[in-house]
C-alpha cells in the first residue's frame, strides 16, 4: 500500500471527528484529493483556490530571494565590508556570503509567518468544524516581504495572531475578510511597535552593531547606510542613492518593496494570468502621479517654503514616487486582493485611483513616518463595499432610464 492510500485510509478513520479538518489539510495539501467530480458541473476548470494562491507566490519568489541578496549587501555594506561602486551587477552584490546572511535572517520570519498563522487557521478549522483553507497561502509569504529585516520574531508571532484572528477569522474566515489580513498584521506591528517599524536603523540587519562600530572608532561608515529613502527626502538630506539603485532595489527597506524591476515583472505574470486586476494597478499609479503632480504643482507656485518640513517629499519629481517607498508593492500585491477589494470594473477604478491618492498624501503629510501606502489601502478596503454599492445603484438607474425612453 502507497503511501497515499495509508494516508486515504487514516483519513476516512478520522472522518466526522474534531481533528477531520486539520488531517483532510493536510492530506489535499500533498496529494489531490481522492474524490473528485467527474460530470454534472456546470463549470470545469483548473484555477481553484490552492492553485491561485501558488500562482500569488510563483510571482513573490523573486522578490523574496533578491531580499535576501539584499539584507546581506546593506549589512556588509554598513559595515564598510564593500563598495557601494561596484552596484547591482557587480560581483560584492551576488554573493553566497550575502546570501547566507539574508537567509539567516530573512527565512525565520518566514517560518514564523507560516507557522504561527498556519497554526491558528487549524484551530479555527477545528473549533468551527470547517475545511482548513488556502487563503492564508498568500499573506503567509507576504508579511515577512512587508516588514523590517531585524524584527523580533515575538512580534512577528503576536502580530500574526493578532491579523488571522481580527482580521480575517472573526469575518468568517477566507473570502470573508473586508480587511487585507496582512496589512491588518503590519498595521498591528506599527502601531504596537513603532520604533521596530520606522527610523534610519530598523532596515539593516545589524544596524545597532554598526551604532557601537562607529562609537569605538572602528570604522567611517557612510551615515545614510541605514537610512531610508523617504527619510532622506522628508528631512531634505543629501541623497545617497541614485535613481537606478532605487529602480534595481539595492537600498535599506523591507525586505520584498525594494526592488521595482522584479515587482513589474510579478505584476505582469499577475495580469497574465489573470490573478492580479490590471485597472486597479493602473489605477493606483495614475492617483499616485495625479498627487505627485499637484504637489509639484504648489512648490513650482512657491505657496509653500523650501524651510517647511513638507518641503522636501512635495518637491520630489511626481514620477520618483513610483520607485521610492511601497508604493509599487502594494499597487500590485496588496491593492488587488480579490476579496477585499473593489469587484465592479468601473469601482477597481475608484478604489485604486484613490489608494494611490491617498498614499501620496499620507506619505508627504506624516512626519512620524513617511509612508502611507498600507494605511491607504486599509482606508480603501473598507469603502470598497461602499464604492460598488454606488456603481451598481448607478447601473440600475441608467437601466431604469433605458427603460422609461423604451416603454414611453
């Protein structure tokens, strides 16, 4: 007897049990499920749940193991261990030695991520009595790709919990959630834990050993190594990154949003495969350059001085803030959450021209931290219903109109 036909076995044992929706998890999730339909659908197709949210991690690998490549340089890098000359293709950036450090400590993050959201989803299953399901496939990978690369795995675990239980469980579970679990948990982590999320050191892996180098004299680190780029910008320093390198990704960040090349190509496997909504992507860059330009607008009229603290992140060129911050990383990954977003055609729209708006807005606005792209589109998950009720009402009163024309 295989060991699948041990494991069908087992499974009819545990059948009508407490444990039956964790073990049939697990089963479904190494092998396909024995009972399968064969006639009598009205629909048959291969894109099920299990098969779309593997296809949302095909697309977030690259950008997870460029992190790692990542996390490594900006730590040698603050340790003035390499030149920041040699650039993205240069042989100091694709090394194993950076790719052993961002493993170690890129990959916990991931297990914890999994591991503890994975964890409460069974208990769900089994309290409620319902099949465990894949939705939490996806957010699993996206919050360490969300997140600084020094976090506190405790943190990571409360926050994980806190996400799965508030932001989707107590919903209902997959398909239910009107908030994207994963900006719920980072979110949690921000608000809980502001000095872990924000600053000049919480980018760089080993960021305070760096502090204690410069303080004994061991070294001249460059001081923006740890700083970030929307930092630079808010407090109108010298920049110590050029375009390209904020374009390639090779800058302090979390670990996933650096590189803008590698999410361009996942948005356009997305849109290939039909599981990310091209018109709320486009939408979302459309508003954020539509709120880049009218600030570019109000200097160039010199409304406001260059000594106002708004000066500088206003001042940046509109199309600069496609390829500084998250901006492009949650237009494409977070943004199309097919459950939590807008669903009608012309509301995507709405929903997206306004998430890039009002992620401008908060990221020039907010002194505290210059970032505003997850609270936007935490704002927008929760007008979403209210934006395709009004589209649809919109609908049925041009039809009505038809209508009277038609039977007057």
């Amino acid at each position: 007897m295989s060991l699948k036909d041990k494991l069908h076995v087992i499974k009819q044992r545990y059948a009508g049990t407490k444990m039956a929706p964790a073990f049939n998890a697990l089963h479904t999730f190494l092998y396909t499920p024995n009972e399968v339909t064969h006639n009598g659908t009205h629909v048959k197709a291969v894109d099920d749940l299990k098969r779309t949210m593997n296809t949302v991690i095909i697309a977030l690998v690259p950008c997870l193991i460029f992190g790692m490549y990542n996390a490594g340089y900006q730590h040698y890098l603050a340790q003035g261990a390499i030149d920041k000359a040699s650039g993205f293709l240069g042989a100091s950036f694709w090394t194993v030695d950076n790719l052993i450090i961002g493993a170690w400590t890129i990959l916990p993050l991931v297990v914890v991520s999994y591991g503890v959201g994975l964890a409460v989803e069974f208990l769900f299953a089994v309290i409620k009595g319902h099949e465990v399901e894949e939705g939490y496939l996806v957010t699993g990978m996206l919050v360490p790709l969300i997140v600084p690369v020094d976090i506190p795995l405790w943190m990571l675990a409360v926050a994980v919990i806190f996400g799965v239980v508030i932001g989707k469980e107590v919903f209902g579970g997959t398909g239910m959630n009107i908030l994207n679990p994963a900006l719920t948990i980072r979110a949690f982590l921000f608000f809980a834990y502001p000095t872990w999320m924000s600053g000049d050191k919480v980018w760089v892996h080993g960021a305070v050993e760096r502090d204690q180098m410069i303080a004994a004299g061991a070294t001249n680190l460059d001081a923006m190594s740890g700083e970030t780029i929307l930092g630079a910008y808010a407090q109108n320093k010298t920049l110590a990154y050029d375009y390209w390198d904020m374009f390639w990704g090779i800058i302090p960040g979390s670990v996933g949003e650096t590189s803008k090349f590698l999410i361009i190509i996942g948005a356009l496997f997305l849109i290939f495969t039909k599981i990310g909504s091209w018109r709320i992507i486009v939408s979302t860059l459309i508003g954020a350059l539509a709120m880049g330009l009218i600030f570019n607008a109000v200097v160039d009229a010199g409304i406001i001085s260059d000594t106002s603290k708004f000066y500088g992140l206003m001042s940046v060129p509109f199309w600069q803030h496609l390829i500084i911050g998250s901006i492009l990383f949650g237009a494409v990954y977070m943004a199309t959450d097919p459950v939590s977003a807008a669903q009608t055609n012309k509301g995507k729209w709405i929903y997206g021209f306004l998430i890039g708006f009002i992620s401008i807005m908060i990221r020039v606005f907010n002194p505290a931290y210059p970032e505003g792209v997850f609270l936007a589109i935490l704002l927008m998950n929760v007008f979403a219903p209210t934006i395709d009720h009004y589209v649809v009402q919109g609908n049925v009163k041009q039809r009505m109109k038809r209508l009277k024309v038609k039977t007057a």
